[in-house]
C-alpha cells in the first residue's frame, strides 16, 4: 500500500490530525487548513 515507511507515517500524521478534529467537531477541511497555517492547535480547542 505505501512505498516507504515515511509514506505510511505521513498517512497516519494527517489521519490522526482528522480524526482528533473529528472528536472535536471540527470540520475535516477547517482540520487541515489550520495546520497549513500553523494553527493544529485549533482542532484541539473547538468545541
């Protein structure tokens, strides 16, 4: 399925990044935009 063992950590660092977003009701687009802009913490704090 992934090529190298960086691919497959990449894979998991973003679903993570969703999946916490997702506990918090954060939206999964507004998840990944925060953390293009350096905001992860967004994810964590929304309720």
């Amino acid at each position: 399925m992934f090529r190298s063992i960086s691919g497959a950590k990449a894979y998991l660092s973003v679903r993570s990044h969703l999946n916490t977003g997702d506990k918090h009701g954060v939206d999964p687009f507004d998840a990944i935009l925060s953390a293009f802009k350096g905001q992860s913490q967004i994810v964590l704090t929304r309720s």
